[in-house]
C-alpha cells in the first residue's frame, strides 16, 4: 500500500490527498518519496523562513531539547523570556508577549483580549475585512471574512460587521463608538497576497483613535522579514493595539505571538488564558535562530529581483504579479492557478495555487537570486503548460 493511500485511510478528509509526498529538504530544495527534487517556493505556506535543515535551526533545536524540551506555563525558562525581549526590541515599542502555538491560537487570544476590552468599556461588536483569513477556531473563524469556510460554523458568539478590504470610507462608516476592534491584515494573504491601497493602514489607525476601538494587526504570514521588514506595519508607519504573529516567526516549528501594546498588553489578569505548549523551550529556540538568522537586506535585494523578473514575463495567462517582499502572487487573465501549481511541480517547483486566479509565491528568506532567476526562467514554459 502505497503512502498516499495510508494517508486516506488514516486522516480525516479535511485536506483531501496532497499531490506531492515530501521526504526531506535542503535550503530551498525539498525532495519527495520518489527522490524527486523540487526548489520551494511555498516554504510551508510562508512559515519555513530558513529553508531546510538550515544549520542555525538545527544546532539551536537539538541543543535546547537535548537540555529540556517542554516546561509547561507553571514554570519560566530562559529562551521564552530572551524571545519576548527580542520581539519587543524589534517591535520598539512598550508592550507585552503572550505566547500561543499557531496563528489561529494568537488570533484567539486576541479577541478574547479585545473581548474583554469591550465588555469593559461597553461595546458591542468587532469589524474585519471581506475575505480576511484569521484562523479556523470559532473565536478567530468569525473574523474571518471567508463565507465559504464561515458560514457552516455559525451562529457566532459576538456580532462581526465585514467590510471592503482596503475601502477606508467603508471602514469609517463601520466602526462606532460600539465597536470592540478592528481586525485587519497588512497583505491579505488567502485571499490572493493582496495589498491595501497607500495609506489604508494610516486611516484604520486614525478611525480606531477617534472611537476607542482597538486596531488589531494580523501578521500571521507578513512579519519576520517576509515583506523585507521584520513587521509589515512598521513600513506603514503605523503601530497596532494588538499584534499577531505566527508562521515564519518558528522557521516551521509551531509558535503563535499576540502581543499588546500599551494598556492592551495588560488586559489580561492571572487565569485570564493560557496555553499548556505556548511558549515551548524548543519553539522559542528555534525563533531566535530564525531572528538571529534572517538578513532584511538580503531580502529585500531577492525580492526586488524576483518582482522585477516576473513583471518581465509576457505571456497570456499572466496579468500581473501583486504583494511585498518575498510574498508575491501571480495573477492570471484566467482560473488556472491548479493547472499552473501542477505544471510548475512538473517543471521542479512548488508554488501554491491561492485563489483560482492567484498564485502566491513565497519561498524562504534564504532564497539566492540564481534561484529565483531559474523560476522566472521557467515561467513562460509553465503557464503555456497549464493554460492547455
């Protein structure tokens, strides 16, 4: 029996069968079940942010479960307290940490902060985005501005109004002096690595201050140098009520941060919330590595370079490419994103098909320019493939 039959017989059905059996990896290059090379540029959907086997994660990961692997919230320990002062240094603002296990578990701990905020200060309702993606628990799945993966769960314990994403007038009209916070996104990431329009950001921030609602900034997938700035708000100029971090924070060990700022950060009282793994020795070692690892500069230099390549290709299927940093999409003239997924896999790289029209490319920030150039070299020949 084959391992993509065992995986259908074991696990529920949720994911379906992926396409592709990874068995190991290398920097940016991943090798499947087969012994077939692929360079990555999904990076574990924007979470690998060292590659592969990056020696920094593996010395900082094997030296720190060889002395103690897990702790529990009843006890501190040195690199969860080292990484809390890290992320507030670079965050160069007064704030406190609260440490969760994945972006959906960051996001729930920044509504129930936000809850109690506004059940203190008597108000009534949240407001988020159109097509924002937050998480999938009930608390961070009612943020979440997708109908198709929303609806079937409701009803939902605390009324959320949506609105367009990057319309500051719709915005404004939203949010009262009842609304508990604002939820946003600097680049939606599942609806298709979509930015805001220039100053977007700015007016959330302004609207949130003239009516007491919080501004919370979901940085699940832009923080940690993926947009060529450690976090995406800091480009924007703009500092949020309540930060989320996630996926490239652990370089692909599981570690979520909610972090609030001023009197945000001290909402929470002693039993308020909790996580038994938050926290973990060995996750918190490993987000240093990746902190003490990733070169902004080099980032931004790669990025630059893949942007400029891709916007070079002419072809039918391509309309544009859209994103910051080293998180970009491809957007076609046509709903061929899974056509264009699979004939990239068969030309040796991964890449993700996001939306129907979309497809997001993110590799990891260690990613060279020869890299990304046999990528955009690649890219005619893959889009002629899967337009058929």
């Amino acid at each position: 029996m084959n391992l993509f039959t065992r995986f259908e017989n074991a696990f529920m059905p949720n994911y379906g069968v992926p396409p592709i059996a990874l068995a190991r990896g290398e920097g940016t290059r991943v090798w499947d079940a087969e012994g077939r090379q692929y360079l990555d540029f999904i990076a574990g959907l924007a979470t690998s942010s060292l590659g592969h086997a990056h020696p920094a994660l593996v010395e900082a990961v094997s030296a720190q479960v060889a002395t103690i692997a897990h702790t529990s919230n009843l006890f501190l320990h040195e690199p969860e307290v080292r990484l809390a002062e890290r992320l507030l240094d670079l965050l160069n603002a007064p704030a406190r940490v609260f440490f969760a296990n994945s972006g959906t578990e960051a996001n729930e701990a920044a509504y129930k902060l936000a809850l109690k905020y506004g059940r203190r200060e008597g108000r009534s309702y949240f407001v988020a985005a159109e097509n924002g993606f937050h998480g999938r628990t009930i608390g961070a799945l009612s943020l979440t501005g997708k109908r198709a993966i929303r609806d079937q769960f409701g009803p939902f314990p605390v009324e959320v109004r949506f609105v367009p994403y990057g319309d500051a007038d719709a915005l404004k009209e939203a949010v009262t002096g009842d609304c508990i916070a604002v939820f946003l996104e600097p680049t939606q990431g599942e609806a298709g690595v979509v930015p805001p329009p220039a100053g977007y950001f700015e007016s959330a921030r302004e609207i949130c201050d003239s009516t007491g609602a919080l501004l919370v900034a979901d940085e699940i997938q832009s923080a940690i140098g993926r947009t060529g700035h450690w976090f995406a708000h800091q480009a924007d100029g703009v500092t949020p009520d309540i930060l989320t971090l996630a996926k490239g924070l652990g370089g692909g060990l599981p570690i979520g941060a909610c972090v609030g700022f001023g009197d945000a950060g001290r909402l929470f009282e002693k039993g308020d919330h909790g996580s038994t793994f938050g926290g973990n020795p060995v996750s918190c070692a490993a987000a240093l590595a990746v902190l003490d690892t990733v070169d902004l500069d080099h980032v931004k230099s790669v990025a630059a370079r893949l942007r400029t390549g891709l916007e070079s290709v002419r072809h039918p299927l391509l309309k544009g490419v859209r994103g910051r940093g080293l998180w970009l999409a491809a957007v076609l003239t046509d709903d061929r994103s899974a056509q264009v997924q699979q004939a990239a896999a068969h030309a040796g790289f991964l890449v993700n098909a996001v939306q129907p029209d979309a497809v997001r490319i993110a590799p990891p920030l260690i990613v060279t320019a020869e890299e990304v150039d046999a990528l955009v070299a690649a890219l005619p020949a893959i889009l002629t493939e899967a337009a058929g």
